[in-house]
C-alpha cells in the first residue's frame, strides 16, 4: 500500500506536468510526429488505467466469491448442528422406547410362565373350567401378539438409529468436502490475488517508465513544434478553401445521388423483366419436353403392345422325377427369343409370343422386360402384370421371388422408390400399398384385421366407371423395410394347400395394389397411377391334381374363374359389344386391366417336362389368344391443382378411390394359415 501510493503521487506529479504542457500558447501541429507519438503515449496510458480499473474489479470479485462461500460454509454449519441436535433428540426418544419396550417384554415374561403353566396342569371339568381355560389361551395369544408387536418396534427402531449413523457420516463427509472445497478456493484466490498484485506492480513500473522517455521527448520537440507553428497557418487557410468548396459539392450531392438511383432502378427493372421473360419461356421449354417424354414413352409402350404376352420357362427339378415323364419337352429357338417349340404326343407346336425366357434367365432379366410399364405407372398411367400358368410351373417365383432373389413386386416398388428419389427436387409422391385374395369366389382383404371377412367390388360414385373396393386395407411405404413388412404379412395370410403337383400350391388369386400420386412442385399438376400385380392361383386338371374335398371344391372355383378370364379374352378379341366381366370376381375386379384403362403384361409359367405337355399346351395357346387381343389407349390419371396455362395437356377424369374403415367379421375358411400378432403390431395402416 506504500508503494502503490508513491506511485499514485508520482503519477500526480506527471499528470501536473502535462497539463502545464497543454495550457501553453502552443497549438500542436496536425502532421507533427512528435504530437502523433504524444497521443500513442496517451492512449497508452489510458488503457494501463483500465487494465488497473478491471484488476481491482477482479480482486473485489474474487473477495465476494470468498465471502459466498463463507457464508455458505457457515450456512452449512448450522445446517449440521440442526441435523445433529434432531439426531441426538430422535436417539433419546429412541432409547426412551427401546427401554419402555424392554421393560414391557420384561414384564411379558414375567407373566407367561404362570400361564403356560395354567395351560399344561389344568383339567377341564366342568363348563366353567372351559370358559376360564379358553380366556386364559385367549389372554395368552393376545400376550404373546404384543410380545412381537414389541419386537418389531424395536428392529424398527434399530433401523431409525442404523439410518441416523448413516446420516451423521454423510454429512460428516459433506462437511470434509466443503471444508477441502474452501481451502482449495481460499488457496485459488491468494494466487490469483498475488499474480494480480505482481502484473500491476509491474504494469505501473512500465508505465511509469514510458511516461518519463515520453516526457523528455515532449519537453525536446516542443520548441520545434512552436517553430513548425508558424509554416503550418499557410497551410491551414489553403485547408479551409478545400473544405469549403467541399461543403459546396455536398450540398449538391442528393441531386446526383437521386439521378444516380433512378438510372440504376431502370436498369434493374430491365434486368427483371429480362429474367422473368426467360423464365417464363424456360417453363414454357421444360412443359414441352415433359409432354414429348411421356408420348414418346406411352407410344413406345403402345407400339410393344396393350396386352404384351412373355413366356417363363422353368427349369427341370427334382420334384420332377426321372424317367420318360421328366424329359424334356420344350426347346427354343436360337435365332429368334420369342419363339417357343412344344413336342406334344411326338409332334412339335411353334408359338411366337412378344418375348421367351429359357430356363437361364435370372430374376432381373425378366424385370427388365417389365420396368417401362412400372415407370408409366409413376407418370398417371395404369398398369397390370399377372402370371398365368399351371400349378408348380413358377407364378410365385416370378411375382413374389425368395428374400436373396425377390421377384416383380418387390422390384418394382424399389425401382418406384428410386424414381420418386431421382424428382423429389421437382415432384412430391406418396405410394401406397394394398394386398387382397380372391379365394373360393370370396374378395378377402391379406393387409386387414380381420382377412376372412368378405369384401365387395363397387363402382365409383361419381359416374366414371371406375372399379374399388370398400374397406381394402392401405399401407402407405416409404423404404425397401416396409416393403418387406407388408409381403411378409400378406404372404401370412394367403391360402395354400398341399397337392400332387406342387406341396405349397396358391390355392387363390393373390392381388398386390400400388398406388403412385404426384403432384408437380412447379406446375401444380396431380397424377395418380395404379399398378396391379396379381399371382394367380395354379391352372390344372382336377384329376391330375389329386384335390378332394374342400381342396375339389377350390380347384373347381379357381378354374372356374379362369375360364371365365378366358371367356373375357375371347370376347375381346373378337371385339363383342357384351364382355363377361361379371362372371368371376377375378375378371371383375382386373375389368380396368383388359378394357382400355390400363397398360397390361402377361407373364405365363411354362413347366418343361414332358408329363406337363397337355397344361403347357393349354396356357401357351391361352397366351397366344391373350397377344391377340387389342385395346385402347390407356388414358392418363392428372388433374391440375394451380397452373394457369393449360393449352399443352389433356386429362381423363379419375375416381377417388375411397378407404372405408369399416369391416364385417366372418368366420375363417378351411386351408387359411394363421397370422401372427407381432407383424400386426409392426403394420399400422395409414391414414
């Protein structure tokens, strides 16, 4: 403290001396080095004044923080002492019962054994005897009672005293921390105090310094500085002419400024419209070519074929056989892949359809043959893929696939993910999923609470034709995982048998419904497309099946449906005003596949061996009447939501197909499997 205020004097004396500097006549020059040196000295000084300021805050923080926790430890102290007396009076009541309880099971014990003797020497001879005896157990049980009441009072009140040394070493701990806490602070703030004091000291030591050079420094420019003086006034009115012509031009500045604004405010108006025009004939550009994409798909897709027709050969396996029967029948032709040789009763039969897969074929070679009708669906368009064919010959395998292999379902909804993917920066799209069965003539929903109850075929309310069907589960998918959750489910709940042809035969037609709905972030426009997949159930002769029972019952109904798709196949091509669509409630419900509102493909399983020729036979010629078949140009699914200029598009009206929620409850039919209630769980439909 000495020091500091021999330095504070000392700084008194300095600052004394330039203010004696400053009241001298002497004006300082503005470009003076000296003048520019004295102002850096200044700044200089003023700021260890701050750093000196901000130090004694710091140390005036510090002492509050030391008194907070001052205050704190002693808070804590008198906690302590409270929690201490509580625990000395809670020992004493403790002690006053554990005496009071003792001196009871004394006294207990005092008066059992006359009892107990009572009870072992006494006869009972008369009624009196029993009563006396009787009170006696009594007043002896309730003795006893108390006796144990007493007991686990008392373990009760070892516990309290157990619980209470606890306490009391807790907050002996507590306290052993605070108090290591404090020191550890109090320690803390000596340094930080000690290094504070050591900068200070040294700050107003260079300070100090500093001020004498600059001093002496003053005191030899400063007859300089009053020679430079005299040179500088000439100076000083050729500056005040500048200054006042500059006062002059500013004055004049907003006029040149406004000019300025409304020449730059033309020329960005000019640029916008510029912009604006070229935007516009951009759209006008990226409207057109949209428009020539989908025709030129949709024509390449019309040119192959409303109703394309492949044929899927499978390869000979062990289910087979050996022997004459498992030969061979089927050959093809090298030279051209849509031509499939059949050696029926020794004689060969040639069918040419749109393309043959021979037994080689992968998965993905046949999904390439399908995929441009999948990406119609995403542009509005309705599309149907069905396989057809006998039992055992491969639907299953092609629709539906194995988890390391999947087939057309599931690749299909993966190449709509990646094309959805590819526009989200210009399209918005929700795909939503639905699985059904037509079993025994019965519409069943495979996606449902309850997938034996029956559901019905209905026509849109708003006159357009469309075909739905009220209370069909929709699962709306957003990944490959959900995808898998609903084929595992619906696949759960299909019907399957054993039968001589195949031992898990599709004993129903199996329908799996996607709907893709876009809508067009730019233009506005809304597009809603379907894609039907549906496996049908096995095409067999009855016989050869070996069915008996419910299983003939089901087969009779299976080709009983067929032939009534065949009777909608021959009625097409041979272009009868009247199709039998309402014959079966397979051709009812695939009336939008085969009448001109969709884009259709027929995949037909062909088994190769020779005791399969007369089913081969038959689904090959099938197939050909199918390829014969013409239909219309399907007519596109779009509305428009908000764009104006509508001179490019045409649109078809589109039902909205309804979800009801509703469902009745029917039994269970024979050959149905169970499902289980954990992939229940995992499937929520959407809303």
């Amino acid at each position: 403290m000495v020091e500091n205020e021999r330095l504070r004097q000392e700084m008194r004396r300095c600052e004394a001396e330039l203010q004696d500097l400053r009241a001298t006549p002497a004006a300082p020059c503005p470009g003076c080095e000296h003048s520019q040196e004295s102002a850096q000295l200044r700044d200089k000084l003023s700021q260890l004044q701050l750093e000196v300021a901000e130090n004694k805050g710091m140390l005036s923080e510090l002492n509050l923080e030391v008194q907070q926790k001052t205050d704190r430890l002693a808070e804590v102290e008198l906690r302590l002492k409270d929690c201490l007396a509580e625990k000395a009076q809670e020992e004493e009541r403790l002690s006053r019962r554990l005496r009071d309880s003792h001196e009871t099971i004394a006294s207990l014990r005092a008066q059992s054994p006359p009892v107990k003797y009572v009870i072992k020497t006494i006869e009972v001879e008369s009624p009196k005897t029993k009563q006396a005896l009787s009170e006696s157990q009594a007043r002896n049980q309730h003795l006893q009672e108390q006796v144990a009441m007493q007991r686990q009072v008392l373990k009760e009140m070892e516990q309290q005293l157990q619980s209470s040394h606890q306490l009391t070493m807790q907050l002996r701990a507590q306290i052993a921390m605070y108090e290591s806490e404090l020191e550890r602070a109090h320690g803390q703030m000596l340094e930080e105090m000690q290094s504070l004091e050591e900068d200070k000291n040294r700050a107003i030591e260079e300070a100090f310094a500093r001020a004498q050079v600059e001093m002496k420094a003053v005191h030899e420019n400063l007859a300089g500085v009053r020679t430079n003086l005299l040179t500088l006034q000439p100076a000083l009115r050729t500056l005040t002419n500048d200054y006042n012509g500059l006062k002059r031009q500013v004055r004049s500045f907003p006029l040149l400024l406004q000019e300025a604004l409304r020449g730059v405010k033309a020329e960005i108006g000019q640029a916008i419209e510029e912009v604006n025009s070229n935007n516009q004939e951009l759209l006008r550009k990226y409207r057109r070519e949209l428009q020539l994409r989908k025709k030129c798909h949709n024509e390449l897709v019309r040119l192959k074929g409303n109703i394309r027709v492949i044929a899927r050969v499978r390869p000979v396996t062990k289910e087979d056989g050996e022997g004459p029967e498992a030969a061979n029948a089927v050959t093809f032709d090298p030279d051209d892949d849509s031509i499939v040789h059949l050696l029926h009763k020794g004689k060969p039969v040639s069918f040419e359809l749109d393309k043959v897969f021979s037994p080689r074929a992968s998965q993905q070679d046949v999904f390439q043959e399908v995929q441009a009708l999948i990406t119609s669906c995403i542009d509005g368009f309705n599309v149907c893929i069905f396989a057809y064919g006998q039992t055992g010959a491969g639907k299953t395998y092609t629709m539906e696939g194995t988890h390391e292999n999947p087939g057309i379902n599931q690749r299909a909804l993966q190449l709509l993910f990646s094309e959805v993917q590819e526009k989200a920066s210009d399209w918005e799209y929700t795909i939503t999923v639905s699985a059904a069965e037509i079993y025994n003539e019965v519409l069943r929903d495979l996606l449902g609470k309850e997938p034996q109850e029956k559901l019905e075929i209905r026509l849109c309310p708003d006159g357009s034709g469309q075909l739905y069907v009220p209370g069909l589960t929709e699962f709306q998918v957003q990944s490959v995982d959900d995808i898998n959750k609903v084929f595992e489910f619906g696949h759960t709940n299909r019907t399957t048998e054993f039968t001589n042809l195949n031992e898990h035969s599709s004993r129903s037609h199996a329908l799996l419904i996607v709907t893709v709905r876009g809508v067009d972030c730019s233009t506005g426009l809304r597009t809603t497309g379907k894609l039907n997949l549906v496996d049908l159930a096995g095409s067999e002769r009855v016989g050869k099946s070996g069915a008996e029972g419910s299983r003939l019952r089901e087969a009779q109904h299976i080709n009983k449906s067929l032939s009534a798709l065949g009777d909608v196949i021959a009625a097409l091509r041979s272009r009868q005003a009247h199709v039998p669509f309402r014959n079966s409630k397979l051709t009812y419900l695939l009336q939008d596949s085969l009448s001109g509102d969709s884009k259709t493909l027929m995949v037909v399983q062909v088994s190769p061996v020779e005791k399969n020729t007369s089913e081969t036979l038959y689904s090959l010629k099938f197939a050909e009447r199918v390829r014969s078949v013409e239909l219309g140009p399907g007519p596109r699914r779009a509305e428009l939501g908000s764009w104006s200029s509508q001179e490019h598009l045409e649109w078809e009206p589109a039902c909205q197909t309804p979800q009801p929620s509703a469902r009745a409850h029917s039994a269970p039919s024979s050959g149905s499997s169970s499902r289980p209630g954990s992939i229940r769980r995992k499937l929520q439909p959407s809303a």
